[in-house]
C-alpha cells in the first residue's frame, strides 16, 4: 500500500473496521512511514478528545415516538392499500434511520463542541500574544516588580477576585520577576513574569470554572511559543521566545510547586 491508499483507509481501520488482509497490508505500511503514522495518532486523539469531552445525546425517546407515530397516521388516513401493507417494513426502516440520524447528530455535537472549543482557544491565543507583546513594549512588564512570591501573591488581593498561585521557581532557573494585572477573555486576569536566561515568559492566571485538568498544548504564534493547560481549578497560559522544550519544562515545574504546599 502507499500512502494515498493507507489515507483513504484510515478512518475504518482507526474504528477497527478493515478487514485483517488490508488492515495488515496498512500495519505493513504504518512501519516504514512517519508520517501515516503521526496521521494515525492525530486521528486517534481527536476521537478520544470526542469521547472524552463531548456529551453524548440520545434521541429523546418522545421524537422517536412522534416520528413512529406520525407513518402510520400518514398512510392511515389516505394511502392505498398496498401501501399500507408495506407498513410494519417502512416502520422497521424507519426506526433503523432515526438510530443512525442521532448517531450522526450526536457525532455532529461532538465535533462542533470540539470546534468551537478549538475556536476559542485560537482566539485566546492571540489574546495571550497581544498581552505578552504589550508588556514588552510599554516597558509595562510589571505593576509590582519583585522575586519573592510573598511580595506578589498579596499584591494581587483586592485587585482580582481569586488568589493566583505564585511560585518561586529560580531553583530552576525559572526566577519570578514581578507581577501585573491584565485583562484577557473578557476578565482580569493575573500576569506573573518570570526570566529563564535573557527570556521573558508571561504566565497569565484565572480560574476555570471547574476541576478538570487538562493536558499542555503547544501552540506557535508570531515568533512565540505558547504552553496552555488547565490545572487546579486554574487556566495557565504561558507565552515566551523560549523554545517549546523549555516551556513545557517551565509547565512541569508550576505543577510540581502546586503540587507541593509551600
Ligand atoms: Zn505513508
């Protein structure tokens, strides 16, 4: 197989559905090509982040029983008689398509959900850059420049309505430079900036609204990288020149500090 006929393919082999001949000739295949096989795995995490993220709708058991009762009644009422003997079929027919139409609305759902969550990511990511942009343009970097995370958190009582988790984080060479208020999807929120090296990161801190923790992703954005997760109860976003490698370093840091009572 080559690639254009293990693309073709994929789908039904990720829901386990080719037959063994073709699903080994693809197997064969994913072996020598990187690239199917990044395919593959992308395929795989979106299903995943389907079924993990997107609720699943049943039909309601009421439109099964308007759309039941409405065949009947129409050819009840004026069909011919070999139409109504086709009935008890077009019924069995019937309730087959509406299992299969909630199961594609429901599928529909998922990947809107999963869409718009993307979406508003996307837009918070800029969001995130502009702010990064601004406080290294305005020489605005910080309201309250400090490196002690006692001088910091307090800083921010009475100015946010949450308490942002800072952490000093110059053991690994991540030093907390200050602090600073900033205003990102539609709330203030808390800027904390740290210096690796000559790099400048913005963290930016809010609540999410809810306990569930949600991986890093890595994302590129005019000449920065940004490093996104949910941890917590919070929403972090860090944004720097540095390289991915080190902002998921910086990443693994933070949780280990909120992990560990100061
Ligand atoms: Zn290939």
């Amino acid at each position: 197989m080559n690639c254009t006929e293990v693309r073709a393919l994929l789908a039904v082999y990720g829901d386990g559905e080719l037959d063994l001949p073709r699903a080994v000739a693809l197997e064969q295949h994913l072996a020598g090509c990187a690239d199917c096989t990044a395919l593959l795995r992308e395929q795989n995490a979106l299903r995943s982040a389907i079924r993990t993220h997107a609720p699943y709708h049943r039909a309601p058991e009421a439109l099964r029983a308007r759309l039941h009762a409405a065949l009947p009644a129409a050819t009840d009422s004026d069909a011919p008689v070999a139409q109504r003997a086709r009935r008890p079929r077009s019924t069995a027919t019937l309730r087959r398509w509406s299992g299969a139409l909630a199961a594609a609305l429901a599928l529909a759902i998922g990947i809107n959900l999963l869409y718009v969550a993307q979406r508003g990511d996307d837009a918070l990511a800029d969001e995130v850059v502009a702010g990064h942009v601004r406080s290294l343009q305005a020489a605005h970097l910080a309201d309250v420049p400090s490196t002690d995370q006692h001088t910091v958190k307090p800083w921010f009582a009475g100015k946010l309505d949450f308490s942002p988790p800072v952490h000093d984080l110059a053991d690994a060479g991540f030093v907390l430079t200050g602090g600073r208020l900033d205003y990102i999807d539609h709330r203030n929120v808390a800027a904390l900036i740290y210096r690796h090296r000559q790099h400048v990161i913005n963290l930016f801190v809010w609540p999410a609204g809810s306990d569930t923790d949600r991986g890093s992703s890595v994302k590129a954005r005019e000449g920065y990288n940004l490093l996104h997760w949910t941890a917590e109860g919070d929403v972090w976003w860090a944004v720097s020149d540095l390289n991915a490698e080190e902002l998921r370093e910086f990443e693994q840091r933070l949780r280990q500090a909120g992990a560990t009572p100061s």
